[in-house]
C-alpha cells in the first residue's frame, strides 16, 4: 500500500504509526544514530516495528543502507512537517496553556496527524516563529518562517526581548502563577495593553502612557508582545 500524502483530517491507526516511525528516524537522525537495532529499541509502541519498517520501505519513504534506516527524500518531506507540527503543538501548549509535559506530550502527538498547513502557519505566526521545542529541539522551518526570517521579527515574542524605546502590545502573559497574574494585572499588565520600554537595566522599566513601572526580569519573561509600528 502506498502510503498517503498530504493533509488528511482523520488519519487511520496505520497512517498514525506510519508518521511516528518517521518522526522517530528524523529524530535519531538528529542525534546521528540511525542504526536498526536503534530504531527498533527506540519504538515506543509494544508491537514488533519490524512491518511498519517494511511499509515505510515500501512505501519508497526509506531505505535500509549499511544497517541504518535512512530516509528518502520523499520521506524526509513528509518527517519534516510531522516534526514541525508535533513542535509547534509541544510549544503552544507549553508556553500557552501552560501545559505539563506529560499532558502536552499526548496533545502533540494527537495535533501532529491532523493540523492543516494553514492552521500549522497561522500556529507558528502567533507564536513568533519559535526556533525550538520546549526539549530545545530545533522546529523545521515552513514557509511562514522564511517569509518573516528575512526580516529576523518574529511577530510575537517576549517583552525581555524588547529594546528600549521599542512600542508593543500585550499579546498573552504566560505565567503559571494565578497570583502573579492578579498582580500584574492590578497593575495594567493585561492583554491588549499598549506599553514602551524605557529601559531594561538594572529592571525593565515601562511606559504605560499615565503610569511608569518596573518589573524583573523573570516577569518580562513571561509577557508576550507584538511590536508596533
Ligand atoms: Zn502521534
Ligand atoms: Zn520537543
Ligand atoms: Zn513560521
């Protein structure tokens, strides 16, 4: 069976396993060891991987090469966006909903299979075009990156990232802390709030029009802005 291309809204068990095995060679890859005995003490699921390596083969996505599973180019095309859209998942509900590990780990490997390329855009878009994955695993770029990357501005990024005189709005605050949230919000730190940095040394000291404030850096970390203008 030749294995499907593309974007596919409910994918099947076999397709699934299919878009693991490859997220699994691109990962090894990445830690440059791609040898069979590897892949296969390395496969997560309980059932032997032995015919979904065949599949793979098969299907023209890889080939077994001096002992190591290497993948086409095809199947390298096809890892890429899997990869991409498991990162860009572990990112958003990471940074975002504040999700831990465990629970963001089962979403990711849910949202992989089933974003569609503009959701996966318009995902990568909001947060900035991460570079990395909450592990510090390099996301594949997709079009969207390279279109922003020649300007080097990623849309949304971090307020400690900010330079002074920058003007931003609060896109989201990504604090875990219900606390810190309360606080910062009795302060005018919420979503939608137009601020200028005036300086980031020895506190990041804001501009809020009316009112002055500083913060520490670990706050300034923690708030999400879109520059403007
Ligand atoms: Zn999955
Ligand atoms: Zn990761
Ligand atoms: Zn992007």
């Amino acid at each position: 069976m030749a294995p499907k291309f593309g974007y596919n809204a409910s994918p099947t068990r076999e397709e699934r396993e299919l878009e693991h095995m490859l997220h699994l060679v691109w990962s090894l890859e990445e830690e440059g060891d791609q040898r069979m005995e590897t892949v296969v003490s390395r496969w997560e699921q309980n059932d032997d991987p032995q015919p979904l390596v065949e599949r793979v083969i098969g299907g023209g996505l890889a080939v077994l090469e001096d002992g190591e599973f290497r993948l086409s180019a095809e199947g390298r095309k096809r890892a890429e966006e899997i990869v991409r859209r498991h990162r860009l998942a572990e990112y958003l509900m990471s940074e975002v909903f504040l999700l831990d590990e465990d629970q963001y780990e089962r979403n990711a490997c849910e949202f992989e299979h089933i974003l569609s390329p503009e959701v996966t855009e318009s995902i990568c878009t909001l947060l900035g075009h991460p570079p990395v994955c909450p592990h510090g695993r390099h996301i594949p770029r997709g079009s969207c990156c390279v279109r922003y990357g020649a300007e080097v501005k990623p849309l949304v990024g971090r307020l400690s990232d900010l330079s002074p005189g920058d003007v931003a709005r609060i896109v989201f605050i990504s604090s875990d802390r219900s606390k810190q949230l309360d606080r910062l919000s009795t302060m005018g730190l919420t979503p939608g709030t137009l601020l200028k940095l005036h300086q980031r040394h020895p506190s990041f000291i804001l501009d809020l029009g009316e009112t002055k404030l500083a913060v520490d850096r670990d706050i300034a970390d923690e708030i999400y802005v879109k520059k403007v203008g």
